[in-house]
C-alpha cells in the first residue's frame, strides 16, 4: 500500500501567524515559523497519526522554499511527532497502545518527581496564575485545541517551577507520544480532566506534597484507564468480533 501524502487545504485550517516575507532559503525565523504551525496542526489534530507529509507540496503551500521547510521537518522528527520512511518521506508517527501505557507509566515517576521537587520553590502568585488560567478555560468539550495548550503548560509547570529543564524536557517528551496517541484515538476526557488538575492545583497551593503526588497520579491512572475502556469498546465493535457472537 502506497503512502498517502496530505496536501494541506489552507482555507480549511487555522492560518500561520502573518505572511512569510521573502528571504534567502536558510532563514532560521522562516524554518521556526514552519515548524511552529506543522506542530500545531498536528498536535491540533488537523493531521493524524500514519500521514505522509510531502516537503515539496509543503512548502508550495506554506510559500516558503524547501530548506526551511526541510528544516522544520526534521525538527518535528526530532521531537517524536514525525517519522522517515524508508521511502524518504516524512509522516506523523503513529503511537502504539504498548508504547502509549508505557508513557503514561514514565509520566507518573517523572510528575510525581517534579512535584516534590516544586512544591517548596513555586512561587504563590505563578500558583495563582495557574489557578486563575484553570478556572477560565472554555467549558466547550469541542476547544480541544485550548485544554490541550493548558494541559501542556500544567503538567510542565512543576518541572520548570522546580528549575529543573531536563526534567521538564523528558516530561514534554512524554507528553507528545500520549498526544499522539490521543490524536489518533476517540477518547475525551476533558471535563473529568480540568477537575483533576483542580484536585492537583489545590493540594499544591495548600503545600501538601503527599497529597499533590495521589492526585497527580490519580489523574494519570485515569487516563490510562478511560483508554482501556475505549479500546475494549472498540475491539467489542470489531468486525471480527460480532462475527464470532
């Protein structure tokens, strides 16, 4: 089975932050603003998992020249959100279920962690900033896009309010292969997820550490056990299996 390449409709998705000005092809502002909008139309869900991504038909679309695009490209691939193909072409990468438990695992140890580590050093008016951006998300279950933009500043926070950036990288990580994998899956959590970061926001602004650590890991163990259930609900509604009832 061939690759199928995705041809970007511009009309139909969110627009690049401004025009891109014409420059020499190795302009690094060029290459950052390429990378900045694939990543969003990829973590937006606007491109799924198993997409072939074209360089050339890229960069017509986005009007930039293939070295900046190029570039972009293998920034997203090293970050995990795309794959080579033996083709040569790039494609957002599909996350197993295996890969995605095992993430999820990681990102118990690595939260709990940075947790600890930040409780004693966060400052009260960065808690409240928090706070404050936690009670104003949209209560739409379709803005995705702005819970997950949150979500990805939340579970950040305590790595980076800890001082520790490696810490904070490897949780980013980790983050990026649980979007994939939800990029990919039907599964929405999203009021059961605010409440949860609530449930963590609190017990860190109260500065009880053990209970900041349960219901972070509460909250992560959930999200692994909705997954499951979706899955089973699936594999229920497979072919094969009415086949066999």
């Amino acid at each position: 089975m061939g690759l199928a390449m995705h041809s970007i409709e511009l009309g139909s998705l969110p627009p690049m932050a401004g025009n891109f000005p014409q420059r020499p092809d190795a302009s690094p502002n060029l290459a950052t603003q390429a990378y900045s909008h694939l990543r969003a139309l990829i973590l937006g869900k606007h491109i799924t998992g198993g997409t072939g991504l074209a360089e050339g038909r890229l960069a017509l679309e986005l009007n930039v020249s293939r070295t900046p695009m190029r570039e972009a490209l293998v920034r997203l691939a090293g970050e995990g959100l795309l794959e080579k193909t033996v083709e040569g072409f790039y494609r957002v990468r599909s996350v197993s279920i295996r890969e995605f438990f095992e993430c999820m695992e990681v990102r118990e140890l690595l939260e709990c962690h940075a947790i600890e580590r930040a409780i004693g050093m966060a400052r009260d008016a960065d808690l409240q900033t928090l706070h404050a951006e936690l009670k104003a998300l949209p209560s739409s279950t379709q803005d995705d896009l702005a819970h997950w933009q949150f979500d990805n500043r939340f579970h950040s926070f305590f790595a980076t309010a800890a001082g520790n950036q490696a810490l904070a990288r490897a949780i980013q990580r980790e983050r990026v292969v649980a979007r994939l994998f939800r990029i990919s899956s039907p599964f929405h959590r999203q009021v059961e997820g605010d409440e949860e970061h609530i449930e963590i926001m609190d017990a860190v602004m109260r500065r009880d550490v053990q209970s900041a650590q349960l219901a972070m890991r509460r909250h992560l163990q959930n999200l692994q056990n909705d997954a499951r259930r979706e899955i089973e609900s699936q594999a229920n509604l497979s072919p094969r299996h009415k086949d066999s009832t």
